[in-house]
C-alpha cells in the first residue's frame, strides 16, 4: 500500500463483519415559531419524519460507504421496530442471514427531535437486559457461519446486551484460528471481556471510566504510560484512543502516534465514533501501519462531525482529505 489510491481500492475488496447492537435513529424535523400553552415548551411544528441504521447498523453503513462488503450479526425483537429496522437492512442490500430475532424483545429506537440545526431532545425507547442463552448460542452459530468470508470483526457495543464475555471471547478465539484481527469500540459494561483483541478503540472517557482513572492520568506522558500499560495487561495488540477535540492516540505493536485534530465546523459529534472504528478497522484489515490507521480514522471522525445527524463517511470527501493530509 503506496498511495492513497491504492488504499481506497483496497476498502473496495474487503468484507467486514459487524457484531453488537441495532437501533433506528428516528428524526423528526421541525421548526419552532412559539412556545405551548400548555408548559413552557416550544411547540415543533413537523416538517418530515426519517428513521436511519443506528448503533451498529451505523457501522455497518460506514463499511459500506467505503467500498466494503458488511455483514451484520445481532439481536432484534419481534416488534414493530424490529420489523423496520430488517426493512432498513434489506433498504441497503444488507443480508439479513445474520439477524437473530428474539421474542419479547425491545428493538432500541433513539427519536431525535430537530427544529432548525437544533436537537431539542432525544427520546429512547430500549433494554439493555441481555439477550437470551439461545439468542447469544444462535449468534455464535452466524459468526460460524461466516467468518471464512470475513477479513476483519468489529465489535460495536453499546452496553445494549447482545454482547456478553463468553460470546465475545469466543468470537476473539475463533477469530485468532482464522487469522482474522478483532477491533473493539467498548462500553463499560464489558470493558474488561475483550482480552486478546486486536485493536481495542476507547474514547477518553470510556478510558477514564472503564481504568477508574484520575484527571492526572489523561495527560501528557501519563496517558501515554496508562493506555501502554492496558495494552499489555489485556493481551491487545493495539489501543485507539480517541481524544475529542485533541485528535487520537494509537499505541499498536512497536508504534506509538498522537495525532492532532484537524480544525473543522462541528455540527454534530454523534455518530463520528462509529465512522473511526469503521475506517481504523478497514485499515487494519489491509495491513497499513499505526500513524495511517490513527490518521485516516482521525480525519474521517472529523469530517462526519461537519454534518448534522448520524451520517455516514463520504468515501470521496475523506479520499480527497487523505490526498491532502496522509502522504
């Protein structure tokens, strides 16, 4: 891998699994010209409704925005939710082989409420009760049942409960038979489950919350001492630690870069940590070194916070940034 050229053919010929938790992000679009009667609220006159993939389905539409091949492993219920959520995978050509349906279940549906470039609330309708025995023993089954296809396993988790130790950690050993590299996008809840990952993919608070850390410990060389430290104590081969509005942090193998963010004009952060680990995790998959994994999923990051919503990358607009800031 030479070019930038040669990376971004490379995305198209790669195939990534994405294993953890749906949801719908549901927008309703506005605007606002008084406040209710009734309690002192603005009142959002409705200008369209959209329901997006969200949570891992985030992910899976970033891998696909880059050229990639997504296949998609997870839980939803037998609900009405769960019915347009399959509706929204089929929508985008996305196999609903490895969709577990489980009955009783709440499909998770975050409702974001816009009146101009303003979100004035977010309503979610969700469990985070983990799934069933059977549901968790019929997703190892579809990992199984693809994983020759695969070059690269993201683990999205959003502490929702499709996840668990034993199927995660039996995920990491299957994955390490087939010499397929795991990357991980954590939350607190199975922090400590993903021994032997690849690439293990924090942001700074879920560091600080996940370690327990002090303020003094997410600075300057600390940081740099606490998240080697995790690394090696976890058997990871990799740690990509995203810092905000101060860029990222990768300590892979031998290979130690911080990388500085690039100025922009942030609409909206949500969503930008499921453009990193989709882009970190493509750029695993072909081989590249850290400071080019940390600086694509940097700029990538980057640019989708200059939409408002959850988007997905623009392959061409993140090649162009590459051109410009990578070589």
């Amino acid at each position: 891998m030479k070019t930038v050229n040669d990376i971004f053919k490379g995305f198209d010929q790669l195939q990534v699994l994405v294993i953890g938790d749906l949801m719908i992000d549901a927008y309703t679009w506005g605007k606002v010209s008084r406040i209710s009667p009734e309690a002192p609220v603005p009142v959002v006159q409705v200008i369209k409704k959209e329901a997006r993939l969200g949570g891992a389905g985030n992910v899976v539409m970033n891998i696909a925005s880059l050229g990639a091949k997504p296949w998609v492993v997870s839980v939803v219920g037998d609900d009405d939710a769960g019915l347009q959520l399959k509706s929204l995978l089929e929508k985008e050509g996305i196999s609903l082989s490895g969709i577990v349906e489980e009955k009783g279940r709440i499909t998770s549906i975050k409702e974001r409420i816009i009146a101009g470039s303003q979100q004035l609330l977010r309503v979610d309708s969700e469990t985070d009760k983990l799934v069933q025995h059977a549901s968790s023993a019929a997703l190892l089954e579809k990992v199984k049942a693809c994983i020759k296809e695969v070059d690269v396993i993201i683990f999205e988790d959003y502490d929702k409960g499709v996840l668990n130790e034993q199927l995660i950690q039996e995920v990491i050993t299957l994955a390490r038979k087939h010499g397929i590299p795991t990357v991980v996008d954590p939350k607190k809840r199975n922090f400590f489950s993903y021994r032997g990952a690849t690439l293990f993919k924090p942001n700074l608070h879920e560091l600080r919350d996940g370690l327990g850390l002090f303020p003094e410990d997410l600075e300057g060389q600390k940081l740099l001492e606490t998240v080697h430290q995790f690394k090696e104590s976890q058997g990871f081969d990799g740690v990509f630690v995203t810092l905000s509005e101060k860029g990222v942090l990768m300590d892979l193998g031998k290979e130690q870069v911080r990388i500085p963010a690039h100025i922009r004009q942030i609409a909206d952060v949500s969503g930008a940590g499921d453009t990193v680990i989709s882009i970190a995790a493509c750029a695993l998959a072909l081989g590249l070194p850290a400071r080019h994994i940390a600086s694509l999923a940097n700029l990538g990051g980057g640019l989708v916070c200059e939409s408002l919503g959850v988007v997905p990358i623009d392959k061409e607009l993140l090649k162009k940034e590459a051109e410009s800031h990578l070589m």
